[in-house]
C-alpha cells in the first residue's frame, strides 16, 4: 500500500500546511494590489501602492460604494478577505485547541477511532489511520500517566488528540465520556497484557449499554414495526463500535473469543452498539494469501519445502496457514524448522502436535545443520521481532542459497524502515545498495495485512464471504445472481449483516482462501486467473478436500477437538438429524481425514459442504473471467 499524499485527507493537508496558504496567499493579494492601485490611479505609486495593498490585505481599506475598480484589484479585495479568514482561523486553533478538539469530534469529523495500550504500537496504529483514512478521521489517543505528555507532544495535532486516563482504573469511566466513545467507530484495547485488553473490552461494553443514547434507542425500536426494525439493521450493524482486542496468547484467545463479550447472538429487537474481535495475528493470513505465489513454485509436481528461521507465533501462524496444502499428488508440504530454543520442539507438540498431521515438520538447531541436508527450498520465512537481525539473517541466507535462489520473506510488524533502506527507487547509488526486489526478498507488513483483512475488509472478499454464507445457510445456487437473490429473501436473523464481527471473520477467512485455491490449480493468482471453463469433477474432488483440510486446522487453531457426538438437531426442513459438533464442548465428528467421512452418512454432508464452497469459488471465476 503505497504512502501518498493523496491518501492524507484534504482538510489534513490544509491544516498541516495552513501557514504556507496563508503566506502565498497574502504574496498574491499585494501582488495583485500594487497593479490594480498603480493602474487605477496615476498618483500611486509603487509604494504607495504597497501601502494602500497592506492596508487591503488586513481589511482596513474602503472604497467609495459603486467606485469603478479593475480587476486586479478586484482580485485583491476576494484574496486579501481569503487571507484574513484564514489567519484568523490559525490563531483559533493556537488559542483554544482543547475546545476545538471537542467540537470537531462531536461535529465535524466523520468518524473516530480510540486507542489505548503499548506505546510502539499505538504510535504504528496511528501512522496507518492517518495513511489510510479515505475522510477525516479523529484518533483519540488515551494515555496512562505514566507516560510523559512531552514525549507525545510532536505527536498531538488537530486529529490527533491526546488525553490522560486509564479505562481499566476509572470506575466512572469519564475517561470514555471525554473520548466521545458513544460517537466512535472503532477501539483498540493493545495493551502487553492480554487480561487487561479483555477488562478494557468489558467496561466498554458496560458504559455502552448503560449510556444514556443506548437507552433511547432502545425505547425508540420498541415502538418501530417488525418492517421498521428490519430496514435499521445494516444501519445499526455498521455503526457499532468495532472492540478490536489484542491477545496474543493462542489458549487464552479460544476461551474468551466464546465468551458473551464476543460471541453473541443477535437478534432484530436490540440495539447493536458493540462488536468485539479478538485479533492477534490475522494479518499473517491475509499476506500469505495475497501473496502465495511469492511462496509456492511458480510449477510444482513434488511437495514444496518452506525454511523457517525463527521459531515464534509468527512462525505458527505461517504454518497453520499453509499447512492444509496438497500437491496433486496428495503430498504434503515440508516444513524445516531452525530454533536455537532446545524446548520449541517439545512445546510444539503439546500445543501444535495436530499440525503433523497435516505436514513434515522438522526442527534443526541451526541452519547449518538445515544446509546439510542439500535441500532445495520453495520460500524461506524469516522470523525475528528484532529488524536488524532479520535482515541480516535474509542476506546470509540469500548469499548462502544462492544457487538455490527461493524466495525469501521477512515477517515485521514495523516494515516502514525496512521498506525505506532496502528497496529505494530513486538515488544515484542504487547499484552500491542491496535492494531487497532485485534478490527475491519480501518484507510482509503485518500491520497493513492486518488492516487490510480486519479493518477494512476487502469488498471482494466481503461479497464472497457473504456468498459463503448464504450457502451454508440456503444451500448451494447454480449461479452467482441466484445467491444474490438468496441473500435478499434470507430472514433478517438469518443474514450476514446479524453476524457478530468473529463470526464475519470465519467466512472471509474461507473465502481469503480462495486466492490460495485459484493459484494450486492454475498456477495464476486470483486477479489474473482468466478461466472460464468449469472444474473437471476430479479438480472438485481435489479442492473439497484441500478445503475440509483448512477448516480442520481453523478449528483445531480454535481449541476443537475430534470425539464422537450422539446429540441431534432439527435442520431447516424440521427434520430431526444426527449432530456432528457438540458447541458446549468444543467436540466436532468431522475432525477426521477426508476419506474416513464417508465412513458414516453423518459426516458425509459436510463434504458436501466443501464441494459446494469450490462450485462457489467456480462460478466467481466465471462471473470474473
């Protein structure tokens, strides 16, 4: 994503750079002054005519009423009103900022975001809203006591304000009142401590549902009829406050993401006023996606072997999604895995061991030991939160393999020097810096992934997301009009727009996977890809079961576990059927090898299922092509 100056807001650029405005527009009006009096009157001269365009400039020159004036001077009076309007407006902002913060939350802004936590990372959140924001947006930056007011100084701007409190400490929450969060669109609790974003998330939730707005609207849908209440759901769905909460801790993060906070079911009459979504690395998988042919061979018959360098959650999260790849063979990939850490192996099993299942993992204590094998690596990934390490760690690698030539990837939260250093475009001493294009090495910006997958929510993928959707619910369609007129007819309770934001999540996840589908079979990526044919029955087969191997692993990664389930249910016709889950639990019978469902007639329709996703993915190629 490409950092312009057209991204900035107009307003932001103008207020940024208000006193230049002010200077250049003031230099024309006595331009344009000094010509309009010196023709207009023979008895000016130059400087009386600076004099009289001064004089002009602050508002304090008159002319007779109907007095016969050039256009230069004409000019000059409009300019100079121009100029005064905003010089006076500049010294507004100086003399009262706090009041013009407040008013411009509450008024002007379109929208707003707070944010709270780790000082490194709110400080990149803010960088990418600002580089991001389409209209104006406002960040609220909420700061601990501890941390000094002067450190943030160069930071504080007309969008950017920055206030004291902690939510966790203050029982009024009055921190949230000067924030404005009944008028925000998204939060973000990043604290290091995962308990705390969780806390921060429950006393939003708690000031939200008590504030006084909620109560109204509460009151105001009470009286709508069944039809009026209908028509407000997107409204009311798009305008929740967005919870974004970190927590990076795997475990922790599957018992609070089926918690109330996160995981609720909605319903038509209540007021939608917060979503929570507990992140940690989704924007792993938007990279790995949207860039898969930076990481499989551009033609590959044989299992594909992946170096990681580094063992950590980034190095997890790279393999579970990746792991549900098979060649056409039905190989695996191949996994080898360098660590200095002596217990990453172990730990590994006790937490991941699920994951051999699904491909060769081998763990080495150091490359050279990795080098000794003689093997020919598809896409090395480079793991280190310390960038120089990283990078240092990709050269030697790259001068190491260099025969080998694979493609080498740097994973980073903050890319911004990296992109800057290593792969400059415009400087005379190109030839004499090592420029990460030019040797096969990709810097995956984690921050833009994520934002990208979670905030901004790609429209492709949200369209396909919602095809998914529909299809679980209605079943599969013969064409991409008869889904869309599926979703129109679909039961306001029944439809995407009542998902909460995790549950959203779990069909673009499907659909993000569709990139990775499209390039195993063609060998192109999914914007490229041209096909217009349908896929052979074989190709179906194939896919279905390179879907079921996706969906194993998001639940596996979920906390899910195989074991046999005895509950029934009633499906959509009324009928009473055999469970294959038991939610209470966290069981599901369908945790088992593609070829071992068709043991009971049970599980045999959730291949019908991944059948009908690849139809799906089918009929967009076609509407595309």
């Amino acid at each position: 994503m490409a950092n312009t100056k057209n991204n900035k807001p107009i307003l932001d650029r103008i207020i940024n750079n208000i006193w230049w405005i002010i200077l250049i527009s003031a230099g024309v009006t006595l331009f344009c002054g000094i010509f309009g009096f010196c023709e207009h009157s023979e008895h000016i001269i130059c400087f009386r005519g600076v004099y009289e365009s001064v004089r002009l400039l602050i508002l304090n020159h008159q002319f007779e009423i109907g007095a016969d004036v050039n256009c230069w001077l004409q000019a000059a009076r409009w300019l100079g009103l121009w100029t005064f309007v905003l010089f006076s407006f500049r010294v507004y902002l100086l003399l009262i900022p706090e009041w013009w913060t407040k008013g411009t939350i509450k008024w002007f802004f379109k929208e707003h975001y707070v944010i709270f936590g780790q000082k490194e990372l709110c400080m990149a959140l803010i960088k990418q809203i600002k580089k991001d924001a389409k209209k104006t947006v406002q960040v609220v930056y909420i700061v601990d006591e501890d941390i000094s007011k002067e450190y943030l100084k160069k930071y504080q701007s007309n969008t950017i304000k920055i206030i004291s409190g902690n939510p966790l400490q203050d029982k009024e929450r009055s921190v949230f009142a000067e924030a404005n969060l009944i008028k925000a669109s998204k939060f973000f609790a990043v604290c290091a401590d995962d308990s705390q974003n969780v806390e921060i998330a429950k006393n939003i939730w708690k000031y939200l549902e008590k504030h006084p707005d909620t109560e109204k609207k509460k009151t105001e849908k009470k009286k709508m009829s069944q039809s009026e209440k209908n028509k407000l759901i997107k409204q009311e769905s798009d305008s929740a406050l967005r919870c974004y909460t970190l927590v990076k801790d795997n475990d922790f993060k599957n018992v609070v993401a089926d918690n109330p906070l996160f995981k609720y079911e909605r319903n038509p009459d209540e007021v939608f006023y917060f979503d929570g979504v507990v992140f940690n690395n989704a924007g792993i998988q938007y990279g790995v996606n949207m860039k898969i042919d930076k990481i499989l061979p551009d033609k590959w018959e044989n299992n594909p072997n992946i170096l990681m360098v580094g063992y950590n959650d980034f190095a997890v999260a790279i393999m579970l999604n990746l792991a549900h790849i098979l060649t056409k063979k039905h190989e695996p990939l191949k996994f080898f895995i360098v660590t200095e850490d002596k217990t990453a192996q172990t730990n590994f099993d006790k937490k991941y061991g699920y994951l051999r299942d699904f491909a060769e993992c081998t763990f080495f204590p150091d490359l050279e030991n990795c080098y000794a094998k003689e093997t020919a690596f598809a896409s090395i990934f480079v793991f280190n939160h310390d960038n120089s390490k990283a990078v240092s760690d990709a050269v030697a690698i790259r001068y190491k393999l260099r025969k080998n030539d694979p493609n080498i990837i740097i994973l980073t939260r903050n890319p911004n020097y990296l992109e800057e250093v290593f792969n400059v475009e415009h400087t005379e001493n190109k030839d004499k810096i090592f420029i990460f294009k030019e040797h096969n090495i990709t810097v995956f910006n984690l921050l833009d992934d994520f934002w990208d997958l979670v905030i901004k929510q790609s429209e492709e993928i949200e369209k396909n997301a919602e095809y998914i959707h529909t299809g679980y619910n209605e079943g599969f369609k013969n064409s991409i009009e008869e889904y869309q007129q599926a979703e129109s007819e679909m039961l306001p309770e029944n439809r995407y727009d009542m998902l909460t934001e995790s549950m959203k999540q779990s069909n673009r996840n499907a659909a993000l996977d569709f990139y990775i589908k499209t390039y195993i079979l063609t060998n192109e990526t999914y914007k490229k890809s041209k096909m217009s044919t349908s896929f052979s029955a074989e190709e179906i087969e194939y896919l279905a079961e390179i879907e079921h191997r996706r969906w194993m692993l998001s639940y596996y990664d979920n906390g899910w576990v195989y074991g046999v389930v005895t509950n029934k249910k009633v499906n959509g016709k009324g009928e009473e059927i055999e469970d294959t889950k038991d939610n209470a639990y966290k069981v599901h019978e369908c945790l088992v090898d593609w070829k071992k469902l068709d043991e009971k007639p049970k599980l045999k329709r959730t291949k019908d299922y991944d059948r009908a996703q690849i139809k799906l993915l089918e009929l967009i190629l076609k509407k595309q092509g």
